[in-house]
C-alpha cells in the first residue's frame, strides 16, 4: 500500500479502473492515438471498491491486452479512507495532478480524484449517461471518451470511441455458428430480486430461445452461478475472463443470436458491427427489487433506438 499512498501524494498520472469493460475502453483510447502508451508506462492502475476475485479477473485482462502499468486494488473501508486522507494532505499542498483517467464518474472518489486535476480522461462505460451523470457534472477540464453521441455530452469535451481495436477482431469471423448466448444479469446479488422469480424469468426466457442447439449462460461478474447450475442441470455456463465482447470477437463465426435483459453490452456489439444478431428481452412482469424504473426504461429505450430488437417475457 505504500506504493498506492506515495502515488496519491506525489504522483502526476493516476489511472482509476475498475470493470473489464473500463479495461476495453482504456486499450481502445489508446488505439484511437488521443494520447499513447508511452506517456502513461510509469503510470498506476487503481481498483477500488471490487472483490478480490473479480480483481484477479481484471489483471489477467489487463495482461491479456498487453497493459503492464503496476495495478492495486483497495476494498477494506480502512484503505479506503487513506486514500481520502492521502488527497486532503495533496489537496493542502496546492498539488494537483496533470492527468487523472477514469471509468466512473458515480464514483464520488473518483470525482475526487478529477476535482484535484488539471486535466481528465473518462471513459465512459455505458452506463453512467442512463443515470444522467454528465448533464448533472460540471467538473472542470474533463475530456469524455465513449461510444455514445456527443450530444449527451454538452458540458464536456467529447471523443468518440470508434472501437478501432475491437473492429480489428472482425477480420477473423466468417459465417455464423449454431451458437446461442444468454448475457446474464446480476438481479439477485444487487437488485435483490428473489432467486426463485429470476428462476421463473429464465425458465420462460428459455423456452423462448430454446432450439436444438445449446444455449450458451454468460454470467455477469459479480453474478452467483451455483443455484442456476442445480436448478438448471443441461445449462451451459461460461466460466470466462473476458468481456463476452472480447470472448465473442475471438470466435471464428459470428454467434446465431446474443440475448439479455439490457445488457450494455449489446451496445457495445451494435456499434462493432450489424452482423451480430441482437436481442433485448423485457419483463412482462415487473420483478420485485430495488430497480431504478426510470434507468431501465432509458436503457431499453436507447437499445431500441439504435436498432435492437426487443421482446416481452
């Protein structure tokens, strides 16, 4: 941890991640030439805020994608407010940073962060414009890097993220696959919906998709998986390290069908390429938990816009 806090305190560069969606946009602002390796080899990763195991996940991905910067994790509430203690004392000195990059701007330590720089990267990861982050911020001298339209981006200087890496991948699909995959979502680990009534959504959403070919489950990272496996005893579940993105785009043929409830990723594979059929599924049933409605309807509202078929479940 002492490496952490002496970067906090004297450092220029900080670079804050936190999911493997943050990691592909981070690879990709580097593809777009907007600023180069080079500039940041010296430069630390910090996770904060995530499990030891998703964090593991996170580093193999980062090696995987030839990012070698040194990466720590904080999670324990202790660690955390040495960091805040760390920027009060940086603050105090009139210290700023020339150069903070982030993935998360509903992170109030991360808007720290930005508060005590001259210049900030983030890297929009598709979820913080369904919570109208950017219309609320007004941070200064912040740059936004995302595949969105600049137009939810008013009050910031706008870079579009045109996924150059990740449509270099392409060349390497012809054809299509019997394939079918399911991205998962994490309605019972944050959203508190009763496991039995996401049982009960799968069973239907299923039947739906169900052919002769095998239906591929992608959880969500921080999904639990045991009760689906003892309930759902033919369920095919991917055990990946890798955003489904990635994983799908290292396949030799596109999938038959992608399918989620609102899966940002969806978006993300819409604005690699056409050829991926796509499906976002919507409850017939409201299920009970502790949703933002409104956020959902944006969601699936937007998925609708750019071209997403949609079905009731």
């Amino acid at each position: 941890m002492s490496l952490l806090y002496k970067n906090i305190l004297f450092s220029k560069k900080i670079i804050l991640l936190q999911s493997y969606l943050q990691i592909i946009n981070f690879k990709e602002l580097l593809s777009s030439g907007k600023i180069t390796y080079r500039d940041l080899t010296q430069t630390l990763i910090l996770s904060h805020h995530i499990k030891d195991s998703y964090y593991l996940k996170t580093k193999k991905l980062l090696k995987k994608l030839n990012i070698k910067n040194k990466s720590i994790h904080c999670r324990t509430n202790t660690q955390i407010k040495m960091i805040y203690f760390s920027l009060k004392i940086r603050s105090f000195f009139f210290n700023k940073f020339d150069l903070i990059i982030t993935g998360n701007m509903n992170s109030y330590l991360d808007r720290e962060f930005i508060k005590l720089s001259k210049k900030s990267i983030v890297l929009d990861d598709g979820t913080n414009i369904f919570d109208y982050i950017f219309k609320k911020s007004s941070l200064p001298k912040c740059k936004v890097f995302s595949n969105f339209e600049p137009s939810f981006f008013k009050r910031h200087d706008y870079w579009p993220n045109n996924y150059f890496f990740l449509k270099k991948k392409l060349k390497k699909l012809s054809g299509f696959s019997n394939d079918i995959y399911f991205i998962g979502s994490p309605f019972v680990e944050i959203f508190n919906v009763k496991k039995d009534n996401y049982l009960k959504l799968l069973e239907r959403t299923f039947a739906y998709l169900r052919s002769k070919n095998k239906i591929f489950y992608v959880p969500h990272p921080k999904e639990e998986t045991l009760y689906l496996k003892k309930y759902f005893k033919d369920l095919k579940i991917l055990k990946i390290n890798d955003p489904i993105e990635l994983y799908l785009l290292n396949k030799r043929k596109y999938p038959k069908l992608v399918a989620s409830f609102g899966s940002t990723a969806m978006i993300t594979l819409k604005k690699i390429s056409n050829k991926f059929n796509l499906i976002n599924l919507e409850e017939k049933n409201t299920l009970k938990g502790n949703f933002n409605k409104d956020r959902k309807k944006r969601i699936n509202r937007y998925i609708k816009k750019i071209g997403i078929k949609t079905k009731k479940i």
